[in-house]
C-alpha cells in the first residue's frame, strides 16, 4: 500500500472524527481540552486497526484467495455508509448537530471509541491484504490527531456544516480505495 492510499485511508477514516470535533468546538473553551478530544481520538483510531488486523490476522491465510472482495466490501460499506449519512444530512439541511451538553473526559472517550469502530474493520482488510499494521496504525492515529485538532480548533470558526461535507468526502475516498484495491487484484 503506497503512502498516498494510506493517507487517503486516514484522512477518510478521521472523516468522523473531524465532524465531532468541529461540534466540541462549539462547546470548549480551553485548548488543553482541545489537545485531549485531539489525543484520544488519533489514539482510537490508531488501537482499532491493531484489533482489527489481529482478529483478521487469523483468518488471512483462509482469505488470500478473495481479500480484494473483502476489501472492496469493508471500504465500500463504509465509505457508502459515510456518504449516505452526510447526503442525508445535505439534503435536509440541518446537518446533524451531535449536541454535547458535557465535555468530560468519559464523553470524550465514547466520542472517541464511536468514531473509531469503522477503523476496527478497516484493521481486518489490512489483515487480508498483508498491510504493516504497527506504522499503518500509528499514522491513521497521527492523522486523526491533526485533523480532529483542527477540527476542534476550528469549530467556532466554521460551523458544522463543514463536518457533513468532511464525512461525504472521506467517504467517498474509501470506496475509491476500495475498487482500486480491488481492481489491482483482479488486474495482476
């Protein structure tokens, strides 16, 4: 897997994460907070894919006949999944606001593990593939944490509307990787 198709994988994936943050923005109002919503959800984002790839890790050897299907299904339903979601939102013009009356830390772990589960999977289709998870892992972390920080810290700035268009690009992002992956395979 290049750089570029780990990167896009990252950024698609922190695509939740980043709508979440800009919400928290709205409702922090000191950066030490911001930095901790940032830790903990690169940090999330980085142990999924580890679960992930050793779950499916067992199972690869059964699988590398037709891991580019599962592949092309994991980051097609997600990346679809994530597209639906945002067009949804679009289309009614009142993006889902994901209220937080409460920023402490247990929110801000559930907000963590429930933008990370798509990661977890994305983790088995590494298996499949016979991706380097320990490097992968800690970039998909590092990019969330750069991005949710952003997201965090922008939050006033730019609203949540800017969250719905995030998740419908990382989306789509995730099923072009997915056909392209799949496509390789088929191709060889």
């Amino acid at each position: 897997m290049s750089f570029i198709e780990l990167f896009l994988i990252a950024a698609g994936l922190s695509a939740d994460a980043f709508a979440v943050a800009l919400a928290d923005g709205l409702n922090i109002r000191r950066r030490r907070k911001a930095a901790l919503i940032a830790v903990m959800f690169g940090m999330f984002q980085a142990l999924m894919p580890i679960i992930g790839y050793f779950l499916g890790a067992g199972f690869a050897g059964l699988i590398s006949s037709f891991d580019h299907y599962i592949a092309l299904t994991v980051l097609g339903f997600i990346g679809g999944k994530m597209i639906i979601e945002s067009v949804r939102e679009l289309k009614e013009n009142e993006p889902e606001t994901k209220e937080i009356c409460d920023l402490h830390f247990p929110t801000i772990l559930l907000q963590a593990a429930a933008t990370s589960i798509d990661a977890l999977m994305v983790g088995v289709s590494f298996a499949a593939i016979g991706v380097k998870i320990v490097p992968a892992a800690a970039f998909i972390g590092a990019v969330t944490f750069a991005i949710s920080l952003a997201g965090v810290l922008g939050g006033k700035k730019f609203g949540i509307m800017l969250g719905t268009k995030a998740e419908l690009f990382g989306g789509a992002v995730l099923v072009i990787i997915g056909i392209k992956t799949f496509l390789e395979h088929i191709l060889r």
